[in-house]
C-alpha cells in the first residue's frame, strides 16, 4: 500500500500556491493541484506538470468538487492584490464564502485535514502594531476592499465553526506580504511594480508619501511555515511573515540599488482604506512551530529581480 499523501491544493497554479506544490511533490506526495487560472499560470507548474503525481484540474472552487481519497487540503484559492481581487468583488466573496464552504464540505467527507490561507489584511488598517493573533482587526466592511477582507474573515469564521461543529481538523494561517519568483508581471502590489519600472527604466509609483509599511516574507520561507502550520495540533490563527518592518519608500530605494537603475520615485494618492502599517508578531508561529523566516531582502530581491528579467527579457543596467 502507498505511503504518499493525496494532497488537493487549490490556487496551486498560482504566486503561493505552485511553490507548495513543488515543495509537497519533492516530498514525496500525490498532488492534485486545482486552478481556474484567473491569476494562476500553467507556466508555473509546467516543470511539474509531467510527473506522475501531479495532476491539474482547471476547475473553479465556487462549484461543488468531489473527489475520494484526500489526505490534506491546502486552500489558497483566491486572487489577492487589490487589482485582480476587485475586478469581480462578488466573486472575491464567493471564492471566500461558497468557495470555503464547498471545500470544508470536501475535507469533512474525507476526514481530511484542511488549511486556510488567510491574510493579515483581516487586521485592516491597524489600530495595534504590531499585529498579533489575539487582535480582531479594524476593517471597513463597506470599502472597496472589503470583498477580499471581509471575504478572508468569513473564511475563518466558517473553518472555526467546521472545527467547532463537526471537530474537523482545521489549520488558519495569516499571511503576511510574500514575494519571490512568479509573481505576475501585473500583480499590481508594491514589489512586482517597482521591479518591472526599475528594470524598465520608469518612474516608481509609490502611494501616498510612501511612509506607509510592509513586512517581506521571501515565498520560500512562508510555504515553511504553511507547512509547518498544516503537521502541527494548532487550530486557531497563526501569523505567518517578515517581522522586520520598512516603508515602501525604502523598499523602493533598495530595489533601485538592487537594479541599478535610475529611475525616480514618484507618488500617487493612497488608495481608500490601504493600511498605514504592518508588521506581524510571529511569537506563536516561534514558539508553537519552531518557525522563523531565514531569507535576507536582499537574497531574496535578486532571485525576484532575476525572475523579473526573464519574463521581461530585460537586462540589468550596466
């Protein structure tokens, strides 16, 4: 009899996703990987896509999904930057709402564990800093982001009464801002925008007076904690992220000198409700996990930046 897991990850052709798909498959495990490639890429998982434990299924969560035999579930179905997530925000709630529904209904038929991917905008624009499991948060649940934050705190709502009702095995991560390779050329978020301008030789947009702050997890190291997360007896949230805090106009200048270009930054109004800091307290994910982030910035830019290059066809300055 096999020893692999089935392991179902939804948005596995995604950013996060195709890393941990990677990561679980190098592990020794049968993956089935579901996208509906609103965000996600094939050409993520296109090294992958010939192994014989792989699978793809271009299907959508917000429809009914059966299959027998699951060991884990990853759910890391949903777009995330601001841009993509608010092209369709009654679909960004559905995916967070029907969608998790659909795949707690999945797990509790196959006794399966099941992870969350949730985020630290759950926190909205904090009024707590820095951020720790214990805060509820300050959202506006009538703003233009609320479909992805309000969506992500009903996610967690209904994997906590799963947990509560039916004792399913139930894990919640909050992620916090992740980079790295295959992140989209038009993500719209801070670090794929300012190396696509940097390398291009553009101006840098930065919002607000770009004092506003970020904590950067390298992708490598938050499917980690993921990991981690998933194998362990924890079933509240726990913060997954950088806890070392820079303004977006620091990070802009690094990535300047990390492109050696000589573009100028400039600024644009902040968009409504954009938080004006954060910064995860990862003490329970230390202490609980035995995780901490090991990537240095400036490691992890230049495999980005490097990312970058090859999809831009783009050189780096002399």
């Amino acid at each position: 009899m096999s020893s692999k897991k089935n392991i179902l990850i939804t948005g596995g052709a995604g950013f996060i996703g195709s890393h941990l798909c990677k990561r679980l498959l190098n592990d020794g495990n049968k993956i089935i990987c579901l996208d509906n490639l609103f965000t996600g890429s094939e050409n993520n998982i296109s090294n992958l896509i010939d192994n014989s434990d792989f699978e793809f299924v271009n299907h959508d969560i917000t429809k009914p999904y059966y299959r027998e035999g699951i060991d884990e579930i990853y759910n890391l179905a949903c777009p995330a930057s601001p841009i993509h997530y608010q092209i369709n925000p009654i679909k960004t709630i559905k995916t967070c709402t029907i969608g998790v529904i659909n795949m707690l209904g999945l797990a509790k038929k196959n006794n399966a564990k099941i992870l969350q991917a949730s985020t630290s905008e759950v926190y909205g624009d904090p009024e707590i800093h820095p951020q720790t499991e214990k805060y509820n948060g300050n959202v506006n649940p009538l703003g233009y982001r609320s479909c992805y934050d309000e969506g992500k705190r009903c996610s967690e709502t209904l994997f906590m009464d799963y947990y509560r009702e039916h004792n399913l095995n139930i894990k919640i991560v909050r992620i916090f801002n992740t980079y790295g390779p295959r992140m989209r050329i038009n993500d719209g978020r801070a670090i794929p925008n300012f190396i696509k301008q940097a390398l291009r030789g553009e101006d840098l947009t930065a919002y607000g007076n770009g004092s506003q702050t970020r904590s950067f997890c390298y992708v490598s190291d938050l499917v980690d904690g993921i990991y981690r997360l998933l194998i362990s007896d924890i079933n509240d949230p726990v913060n997954i992220g950088n806890p070392i805090e820079m303004s977006i106009k620091q990070m802009a200048e690094k990535i300047l000198q990390a492109t050696n270009s000589h573009s100028k930054i400039t600024y644009l109004p902040l968009p409504v409700d954009d938080p004006k800091v954060r910064q995860p307290n990862i003490g329970k994910a230390i202490k609980y996990l035995n995780w901490n982030p090991k990537i240095p910035l400036n490691e992890g830019l230049k495999t980005t930046i490097e990312h970058f290059e090859e999809q831009l066809n783009i050189k780096k300055y002399d």
